[in-house]
C-alpha cells in the first residue's frame, strides 16, 4: 500500500527564515505526489506536484519541492517565510497501487505552519 | 477562476438523523470524490464517483453512504443515519479527467457535528 507521513504537525517560523515542511512517502510503484495548502475557511488548493518530470517541482507562492527516490522524500520548501503563509499543508500521493477509477488521493497528516512576525 | 462549492459550511444533526451534504463540481469535469477529515486525523478517501456510478469506495463508505448527481450540477452525499462518529470535515473535490497525475480541486468542506 502506499502511504505518506509529515513529520511535525505543527511548525512554527519567522517571517522571513526558511520554511521546511517535510513529507516521506511508501509506495512499491513510482509515485506521483502533491503537496496542497489550505487556508483558514477556504479548500485545499494545490500548492504543486511530481509526475516523474523534473525532480524539482516549483509551485505557486514561490515554493517548490523536490524529489529525492533515494531518500523517499518530498520536502516542500520556500527560501522566505511570509505572513501570509500561515496556513496547513498536506502531503498526498496517488493511489497507483489500489488500481480503481479516479486516482483517489492518499494524505498525510498534514502540518500546520505559524509564521512569526 | 472555476471552484468547487459546497453547502452548507457547517451542519448540526442528531444522531439516527439523515443528513444530505451539497457540492457543485467544476462544469466541466468529469470525475468527483468525497473526502472527509476526522478531527486531529488525516484526510480520508471515501468514493468517487464517474459517469453517474461509484467508480470506487473505501471501508468507510457502507450501506449508510450514498452519493447521487441528481441534475448536471449538484453532486450530493447522504448518511442515512448519522452515528457519532461520523461529525467530521467532508470535503468534495472534482477533477477533469481522473488520472492518476491530474488535479483534484477541493471545495471549502462542510463541517458535520452529530450530536
């Protein structure tokens, strides 16, 4: 089965540091992962995603992630936290493994990120 | 920019009451989920939903669960009888194709509290 874990449910940094939210997946198949952010009383709304193009995806409000098939990771980072980053993120993968129609999502726990000012 | 909507944004139901969860997907898509999030627990699959029939279910989703598009634009989610366990975050999503690499857009969920 497939499966993805965030570590730390909560992280918490200055404006301006380095945001590193860190997410390891488990798949038996090359996965196909995604990173989503939700917003305080709004959807999740995709941040950005990997289907085994470029190992350094780039996303919206300039974060981006990598993936690293040595280490099963798909860390999502942006080099200057804003204010306006404070929200949750989840790491998802698709389930290629549990063939059905519709490529359900599998999530991550998710990690909700504070930013100081 | 298209979104996926959903009503209402909070419901309070005693338990063994039906409740009835509203979405309307993107137009032009094809494919339809329902997810729910357990407070503190993760984002959970529950169906989806293709060409007017269950493409595919989780455990979760037993005889208490049924989905329905009932006109071109709603796509709804009934609990027969709602148990405690059921309050939860549900959220829709709709995709344009289905696959594997394509991209699910969420609406902003319906928060279900069984009392």
């Amino acid at each position: 089965a497939q499966s993805v874990t965030q570590l730390g449910s909560h992280v918490s940094v200055s404006e301006g540091a380095l945001v590193l939210l860190r997410c390891n997946y488990s798949s038996s198949v090359p996965p196909y992962l995604f990173w989503y952010v939700q917003y305080p009383n709004q959807g999740l709304q995709l941040l950005l995603k990997y289907t085994s193009a470029a190992t350094l995806v780039k996303g919206i409000n300039g974060f981006e992630a990598e993936f690293k098939k040595s280490e099963t990771s798909f860390h999502l980072t942006k080099p200057s936290a804003h204010m306006s980053d404070a929200a949750e993120y989840f790491c998802a993968v698709s389930d290629r493994v549990n063939v059905g129609q519709g490529g359900k999502l599998i999530f991550g726990q998710g990690t909700e990120l504070s930013v100081k000012p | 920019e298209p979104e996926v909507t959903q009503t209402p944004s909070h419901q309070v139901t005693q338990m063994g009451q039906e409740v009835i969860l509203r979405c309307v997907p993107i137009s032009n898509h094809l494919y339809f989920y329902w997810y729910r999030q357990i407070l503190g627990q993760k984002v959970e699959f529950l169906v989806s939903f293709y060409n007017n029939e269950i493409s595919e279910k989780s455990e979760i989703f037993d005889d208490q669960f049924s989905v329905e598009r009932p006109d071109g634009s709603n796509f709804t989610l009934k609990i027969r009888s709602t148990k405690l366990e059921d309050s939860a975050m549900y959220f829709c999503a709709s995709s344009l194709t289905g696959g594997y690499t394509d991209t699910q857009y969420f609406g902003p969920g319906t928060r279900l509290t069984v009392l």
